[in-house]
C-alpha cells in the first residue's frame, strides 16, 4: 500500500510561475524538499540514479494526511424527482470489455444494494448489471432477475429491462447474424420498485461509501423511456452528455471515460469519427480511470528567476516512503537561456503494447 504519494497541477512550469503540490500521507508528518534529476535510470549498467539538493521555500516538515484516491469514470444524469419508477424502461447498447472481473453496473438509480454495512440497507434503488459470472441481471430492491446466459467479450448487445405493474423483463440480444445464439437471452420475475430519487448513473452506482461498481466496457445509446435519450456522439470534446430528447436532461461525464469510440453501428468505412460521428457514438468506461484526484493543495512553489531550465521534482520522505513529483522548468516564453534546445514530452503513451491475458507470450 501506498503511504506517501504526491503530485502536481502543472507538468511545465516558467521562472515567475506557481506549481502546487497535493499528498497523500499516512505517516503523522513528511519532509519536503527541492532535487534537481540528473539521472533518472536506476540500471546498475547504468551512471545509476542522480540528483542534486536545491535549497528552496519548500524545505521542512509538513503534517500528513491521507487523501483517498477514487478512480473509476461514469456518466451522471441529473433527474426530476420519482422520473423512474415505479414502472420504467430502460434500454442500452452494450459492450463489455472485461466480463468476470468483478460485479459491474450498467446503469443504475439509487442504490439497490444496501448500504456499507450490507443487507441492512433499504435497497432502495434500481440498477442493471452484469454480475460475476458475466451474467446480465436487474436488480431492484433485495430482487435479483438474471438472463442465466454469460456475454461474450468484445460484442455488441442490446441490453434492456421493463417494470410494469410489478413485472419485470430483462433481456439481452446479441448484435451477430447467425440464430440460436447461446448469449441470446431473458427473464422475468416479480419485483416491487417505488418512485426513485436521484441522478440515473451510467457505469457505476452510487453507494453510502461513494461511487463503486465501475463498469469496464462500452455503452451507446441509452434511453430511459419518457424520460431522456443520450446521445454520446454530441459534445465530444466536452463532459457533456446530450438529452436527444424533448425532456432536456443533459448530463456530465466524470473521471474522463474514452469518448468517440466505434459504437454498435460501426461499419469499418471510416477511422476518423469527425466524418461520421453516429458510427463513434459510444463511451468506453474503466474502473481505473481517473480525471483529477481532487486533493486539497499541501504546499506550493513559485519558480526563481535565478532557477536553471531542467527537469526537477518535489522529494518527499517520511520514514522508509519516500516519492518524486517530477516537472519541468523552461525559459521564459520567447527567451533563449542556452545553445541547446531540449524538447521535453508532456503527454506520453506506450506504444506496441499488444499482450493481452490470452496467456503467458501471447498475443493479438
């Protein structure tokens, strides 16, 4: 477990111009401090790692304190009080990336699951899942409806429920050509869903704890009969999910989910989503994705004059723990300070990376 783990608002920072730093501290206090990086590559081949002190306003002790990190992206959709239930229908383009890997919601109002402490919660909520066996449930209440047929990975489904006079359906339809699909499949039982409160959540549900049950997989095209239909290929570059519907109940994303990816409707004519946006109109969502920790600041610095360019990092150690929140000082915009140009990277990605779980050296 991590016990002391830090970073910062900027990546790039000018002499003159503030960088902040958020920790995380399980210890009662931490040291602070200044390093220039000099080497970073702990290869014994290697000069090995090197790093130089720079005295600095950051020196001396601070108090610890533990900041929780709460991964996972989701969609939230603002609604008018008692818009689902006690009937409802709700459908769904369907995607799952990762089926077996833990519960996972689809979508969800309330929180049918109880509260932390387990079954003495009054489950008061609706939600459709995917459970452990990769299985497609509703839930409402204490009642668990399943389809009994495990998805398969990397396909479309249509997912959708109805409850209507206490019954419920729950189905899913794969979206392959040959019949009798063995992942094709229904069911229904009796379950008793009052009006709900509260935002409907795609990709997780909200618990007394926060948000949990992070969904990994896809989902396009969400309708909640009579209430809204979202349309994931508008406002792309933007957190904001669109209502298509008359009801106007536009919605958020939250923790930066993957958006302008291919959708139900992909067709393989084009790779660029700005030609044809209704084939990208789907969003990927992870349970580790992350946005912005939103950590209160712990300290600050505001960059020397005097200050060479060069890549530094906040040091921070509180017994064995010690953490590096590395960034980089540049010039000044428009001045040269030295004959050599460096050009520094601000946003990496690994690249050739094509294992997956298939087994030990495969790949795909």
């Amino acid at each position: 477990m991590l016990r002391l783990l830090g970073y910062s608002d900027r990546l790039s920072v000018a002499p003159g111009e503030a960088i902040r730093f958020m920790v995380s501290c399980d210890h009662p206090a931490y040291e602070s401090g200044l390093v220039r990086l000099i080497h970073g590559d702990e290869n014994p081949a290697g000069p090995g790692f090197k790093q130089v002190v720079i005295p600095s306003a950051i020196d001396g002790p601070r108090p610890g304190r533990h900041q929780s990190i709460r991964s996972g992206s989701y969609v939230e959709i603002p609604l008018p009080a008692g818009a689902a239930g006690p009937s409802l229908a709700f459908s769904v383009y369907f995607y799952p990336t990762n089926p077996g890997a833990g519960e996972q919601v689809i979508a969800s109002i309330g929180d049918p699951f109880g509260s932390a402490a387990g079954d003495a919660g009054d489950h008061s909520g609706w939600a459709l899942v995917l459970s452990d066996s990769g299985v497609v449930e509703l839930v409402a209440g204490a009642i668990r409806i399943s389809t009994g047929a495990a998805v398969a990975r990397w396909t479309w489904y249509r997912v959708d429920c109805t409850i209507e006079a206490g019954h419920a359906t729950v189905r899913q339809t794969p979206l392959r050509s040959w019949p009798d699909d063995p992942t094709a499949a229904q069911a229904t039982g009796s379950v008793a869903l009052p009006a709900l409160d509260g935002p409907l959540i795609l990709g997780a549900v909200r618990t007394a704890d926060g948000m949990a049950r992070h969904l990994d997989g896809k989902l396009d095209s969400p309708v909640l009969e009579g209430v809204g239909a979202w349309d994931f290929a508008a406002d792309i570059p933007t957190d904001r999910v669109t209502d298509r519907s008359s009801s106007g109940h536009h919605g958020w994303t939250v923790n930066m989910p993957t958006r302008a990816v291919t959708g139900h409707n992909f067709d393989g004519s084009v790779t660029d989503f700005h030609r044809a946006p209704e084939q990208f109109g789907a969003i990927h969502f992870h349970r580790d994705d992350l946005e912005d920790a939103g950590w209160m600041i712990d300290f600050e610095l505001t960059i020397p004059d005097d200050l060479p360019s060069g890549v530094y990092a906040a040091l921070l150690r509180a017994g064995d723990d010690e953490d590096h929140i590395p960034f980089t000082v540049r010039p000044p915009r428009g001045v040269a300070c030295s004959r050599i140009a460096v050009l520094m990277s601000t946003l990496t990605y690994t690249v050739y990376t094509n294992f997956t779980d298939l087994g030990p050296g495969a790949w795909r």
